[in-house]
C-alpha cells in the first residue's frame, strides 16, 4: 500500500515479459525518505536486471513550489503549436537533476559512499549535482535512490528470480 508506505522501505515490482515465457525484463523500485523539506518525498526507479537505472521519478512530495519542486518535478516546455499538433510525446519529460540517474549502476549508487554535491567541479561517478536553492530536497530523492540501490543490490537475487 504506497499510501501506509513508511519512509525507508522499499518495494519492488517486476516486469515480465509475456514473449519470453515471463522473464523479468526490469523491476521497479519505490521507496520514501523522510529527509524532504516538506516532509516524504516518494521515489520509484526503474532498474534493468543487469543493475542499470533505466529513470527515476519522484511519485510524492510536499516540497516547496518553484523550490524543491525543481528537483522533484518533471516538466516539459510546451508551444502553441504542439497543442494542436497530432505527435504525441514519446517518454517522461525532462528533468536535468532526476535524469542524472539514469545509466547509473545500482552497485554505485547503492553504497554509503553516495552523496549530492553543489558544484560540477566535485561531480563524481558516485555522486550526483544538486539542484541550487534545493539542496534538501535533491538530498531527499538521492536517499531514496539510494535506498532503493541498496535493496536492490542486497536482494537482486530473490527479486530477479521469483
């Protein structure tokens, strides 16, 4: 029940592939940190069975409007045009700091030696850049990952072979 869901546990759902007599083709994985500024923030990462993040999106938040909200949030710019056009958007909008995730190995982020840093010079392969004027709420989403890593990386067996 993502509703009763406390912050620090983590739940996963796998996808199964029905052409490959249900083989899992990737997992998913949400979990909740208690380190917002607003309070939870809610996380699911989509995650291939090799341990590759495939995205992430954050599913539930209180964070501050035009704040936090720029480490949360997903948008996309739209013009006038593309209201009326028939194409449809393929995939999830953008998100310069939730798509930093993306490619990443679980066995990397999944550590304790993860962190958030605020300048690029300090960028590392197990570190991600946090949003300026939201620190803490790039801090609550990079818990949560990492949360969501971790578990993976402990239990990937069980949960790739069930």
């Amino acid at each position: 029940d993502r509703q009763g869901k406390d912050a620090g546990e983590v739940i996963f759902y796998r996808a199964r592939d029905a052409a490959e007599n249900g083989q899992i083709v990737a997992v998913a994985g949400e979990a909740a940190s208690a380190k917002g500024f607003g309070g939870n923030v809610s996380v699911m990462a989509g995650i291939g069975p090799d341990g590759t993040i495939i995205n992430v999106v954050v599913t539930n938040h209180s964070e501050t409007p035009g704040l936090g909200t720029n480490a949360t949030d997903r948008t996309l710019t739209r013009y006038i045009w593309q209201a009326f056009s028939p194409a449809k958007e393929a995939g999830l909008p953008p998100s310069k700091y939730l798509d930093q995730y993306s490619g990443r190995d679980t066995s990397t982020i999944g550590t304790p030696a993860f962190h958030v840093v605020g300048k690029s010079a300090e960028l590392a392969d197990n570190a991600v850049l946090a949003v300026s004027g939201a620190t803490i709420s790039s801090r609550a989403v990079a818990d949560a990952v990492n949360l969501i890593c971790t578990a993976f990386e402990t239990s990937k067996d069980e949960i790739l072979t069930k």
